[in-house]
C-alpha cells in the first residue's frame, strides 16, 4: 500500500473547514501570547540579599512654604510603596538594615508661561533630598529628587495645591523608589 493509498481514507473521513483552520491558529496564536508574555515585577531589583528590614522616617518639611499635608502623605505612600513591591519588612526599630529619610527642601511657585499680560500657567515646584543609610555595610547614600508641576494661571495656588496634590505625591513617591531600589 502506498502513502497515497493511506491517507485517503483518512482524509475522507475528516473534512477540514476554513472555519477549523481559523480556530486551530487562533488557539496556537494564543497559546503563543500566554507563553511568550510575562509579569514583569520590579521586586527587589538591587536590593542586597542580606538586607531584611527597613525603616522610614517620616518625611521632615523644610522648604519656605510649608503645605501641612504633604509630608504625612509622602510618608505614608512611600511606606505603602516599600512594603507592597519589595520583600523588605518594615520596622520601626533603630537596628533595621536600611534607615531611609528624606526631607522636603523646595516648595515653590512660579510663572512659568504669559500670554500677552495674563499668566497662562503656573509651575509648583517640589524639592526632596532622601538619605539611605545601610547600617549591614556602614554606607551613606545621598540624593536629590525635584519635579515641577503644571497648572493653569487662573487657579489660586490653593487650588493648584488642592488639585495637585494626588499626582505630586505618586510621582515623588515613585521617583524616591526608583532611586532607591533600581537606581533609575
């Protein structure tokens, strides 16, 4: 019996459809995707494996203008930051393995675009400098973080604040997280 022989009956017995084909790539296309894509995860990107614990001071307000709510909310955020996506335990002990402060130097306010004799917007400008102390390797690390913020000429720099207030805390929250565990 020949090849040909054989696989005749075989091919009559089973009809393939457009519609069959379309489904059999449309699973193998998928199955592709699920295998090939994965949960990329930034936990512990350069974080030491002996280093187990972490403390975070509160966020101090030295700048000129001092919004009361932006340490307390910086701080909170960058404790929930730490504890949510690294494998570091937090404490409040003074032995932990990495000490992290970090104070606001800069609050500011300016013009940053004029059309014709209005003010079209205004920048609030946001200083942190943030010191990682790792007691395991008796190491300082010292940076600076500022970022500026954009908001029409029309609002009051209560109302800057206020409106800004969400967006200026994640972004300093995941600046300082960057810098600190995968030093981007």
């Amino acid at each position: 019996m020949t090849l040909a022989n054989y696989i005749k009956p075989i091919a009559a017995k089973k009809t393939i459809t457009s519609r069959s084909i379309l489904k059999t790539m449309g699973f193998c296309l998928l199955l592709f995707l699920c295998m090939s894509c994965g949960i990329y995860k930034f936990k512990d990107v350069s974080i030491p494996a002996e280093i187990k614990t972490v403390r975070i001071k509160f966020v101090e307000n030295k700048a000129r203008y001092i919004n009361p709510q932006i340490s307390p909310k910086l701080t909170d955020k960058l404790k929930q930051k730490v504890v949510g996506q690294t494998r570091l335990r937090q404490t409040n002990n003074d032995d932990a393995d990495w000490d992290i402060s970090s104070t606001i130097t800069d609050y500011s306010f300016s013009t940053s675009a004029i059309t014709g004799q209005q003010v079209a917007n205004n920048r609030l400008t946001v200083g942190v400098h943030v010191t990682l102390y790792d007691q395991k390797n008796d190491d300082t690390k010292d940076f600076d973080i500022s970022r500026s913020f954009e908001f029409k000429g029309d609002l009051s720099f209560q109302q800057a604040e206020a409106g800004l207030m969400d967006e200026m805390i994640r972004t300093l929250t995941d600046e300082i997280f960057n810098k600190l565990f995968s030093n981007w």
